[in-house]
C-alpha cells in the first residue's frame, strides 16, 4: 500500500479530525483532533486498516502538553495529535480502541502527569512507589530536589 493509498483511505473514514491528514515526508502521515474526539478518531484509524498502535508520546509545550498516539499500516506511520491544557490535562483512555495502551498511557502519566480518563489501571510504571506526588520528571518546570532534600 502506497503512502498515497492511505493517506486516501483516512481522509475517506475517518470522521472528528480538525485538521486535514497530510503527508508529512515519505511513509508519515500526520493529522490532528481534539481530546474528546480521540477514541472516535482512533477507532476511525483502526477501521482503515492501521491496527497497530507503537507508541503514544507527549511533549510539554510550556503552557500546553501534545499527545502523539503514533499507529501504523503497512509500513506507513500515522501520528494524530492532540493539545491539552497544562492545567487540566485531561484525555480519554485508548486501551477500549487498542488494549496496548494501557502502558503507554502509564509512562505518560508518571513522567508527565497527563491524565487518561478511565483507565483500567493507574498505577505507577516507571516510577517507584516512594515517588513524590505531582512531580513529573519530563515536565519542563519539573526540578530535581537539592542536597538534603530526599525523594521518599
């Protein structure tokens, strides 16, 4: 399948995007949507044939955090973003749409503190138990503590 093919095929059937799927370079295809059409965009997603889920990744953009949910088909990478707000950062869970998830939603949560709205198990992956509530080591605000503080 060529990237073309499915470039073709989302734009086809896949409904909630607020922003027009296109060919980023060779066999990446980017596309956008907003939180609470994620799950809608995802099914859409698997739906034209990209049933595999790499990754999900999120980057702190100072006043706003960006959810990257990166599926594939056929050799052929689509990553479809999300922005959330750094104050409530909020989004449903994917692991009804792609059970994998549910460890990519944990890293994120641990690292960089973004809520996945039912999802099936909270708890830490990364971090161990002692770790201090609300510190999220990838957030750019995120200070490591100095000389006689201890992490639990």
């Amino acid at each position: 399948m060529t990237d073309e093919d499915v470039l073709a095929k989302i734009k086809a059937s896949v409904l909630g995007l607020t922003e027009e799927p296109k060919l980023a370079r060779p066999r990446r295809i980017t596309a956008r949507t907003t939180p609470d059409k994620v799950l809608t965009v995802l099914s859409g997603l698997k739906d034209a044939g990209c049933r595999h889920l790499s990754a999900i990744s999120s980057v702190d953009l100072g006043d706003a955090f960006e959810v990257i949910y990166h599926v594939s088909v056929g050799g052929v990478l689509v990553s479809l973003r999300t922005s959330l707000p750094k104050a409530t950062p909020l989004v449903p869970t994917a692991t009804g749409v792609f059970p994998v998830a549910v460890l990519y939603e944990r890293e994120a949560h641990d690292l960089m503190g973004i809520e996945f709205e039912g999802h099936p198990d909270p708890r830490p992956l990364l971090l161990y138990e002692g770790w201090p509530e609300g510190q999220y080591p990838l957030r750019k605000d995120w200070k490591p503590p100095t000389g006689g503080e201890k992490h639990a």
